[in-house]
C-alpha cells in the first residue's frame, strides 16, 4: 500500500486516533467535528510529500467523497459520517471507502429483508400509545452500528486487516 514501509504503522497509528477521537466525540454531542474531519485530510495530504503516493491519496479522497456523497444523497447516512469517510480515504487510500461501501450495502439488504420477513409475520393487535417505540430507526437491526464513527471504525480495521494480512 505504501512505498515507504515504515510508514505503515504511523498510518494506523494516525487513523486510530482520528477513529477514536471521532468514536469519544460523537457518543458525547452526536456529531463528528469538521476540524477532526479536516485534521484527517490534511494528514492524508501530508503523506504525499513522505511516501510519494499522490495517485493513491488523491484516489481515497475522491472515492471517500463519491460514496460518503451517494449515502449522503440517500439519507443512509448523515454529513459528518461522509466527512469522516473523505479523511480515512485519503489517509488510508481507496480500499477502505470501498470496504465501508460492501458493508453499507450488505447492512442495508439485510435490514430491509428483515423489515419485509418481520412484516409479513408481525401482530396486527393495537398497542397503546405510551408503549409504541416512536422512533422507527431504533426498531432497525443495524441501526445501533450506523453510528458514524463507530461503523467506520470497523470497516476501516477490516479493510486494513484485508489489505496487510498480519496472519500471513
């Protein structure tokens, strides 16, 4: 992934903290700061200078921003959660924006398999008003991972574990 290989471990060094920071920020105030967002571009873009890679920095920016954009664009996700998708690109490069898309999409057919499973099957007596779940997105089985931070968190430490094999 990198021309400088000690390079590597700073990377991730660099992406755990942005990931956790963004993990400790967003469970205090739901939101993910554009400062932490932007420190993470310029990260990625720092990097460029260090290990000449520019095609592939460039390549994670532009990706983290068409997907974290299309999930955006279809309410799947929320602002900060593409800002955070734009950063890990360009840090890490295109394969983890990509990864984060397997995921969204396999996360997204299963919920809505499940929605059409549970309909068919789901009670058709009245409940009271004071016991219904108001918020339909806390009902959804992956609902309590599409914290942005979070999900990204993991689907960046796969994409790093696919990408570096440590097992090998």
């Amino acid at each position: 992934m990198f021309a400088v290989p000690i390079l590597v471990w700073p990377v991730i060094c660099v992406l755990a903290l942005l990931l956790s920071v963004a993990i400790l920020i967003e469970f205090l105030t739901q939101r993910i700061p554009n400062w932490l967002n932007l420190a993470g571009v310029f990260t990625g873009l720092a990097l460029i200078v260090f290990d000449h890679q520019w095609a592939m920095h460039l390549t994670g920016f532009l990706v983290g921003f068409g997907i974290g954009i299309m999930l955006m664009s279809k309410g799947y996700v929320s602002a900060g959660f593409s800002k955070l998708l734009i950063a890990i690109g360009t840090v890490a490069g295109p394969v983890v924006p990509l990864i984060t898309l397997v995921v969204c999409i396999l996360l997204i057919l299963g919920t809505s398999v499940y929605d059409k499973v549970r309909g068919r099957y789901e009670n058709t007596f009245e409940v009271p008003e004071e016991l219904e779940v108001q918020d339909d997105d806390a009902r959804r089985p992956g609902a309590w991972l599409i914290k942005g931070s979070l999900f990204l968190s993991l689907t960046t430490i796969l994409g790093l574990l696919l990408l570096y094999q440590p097992w090998k």
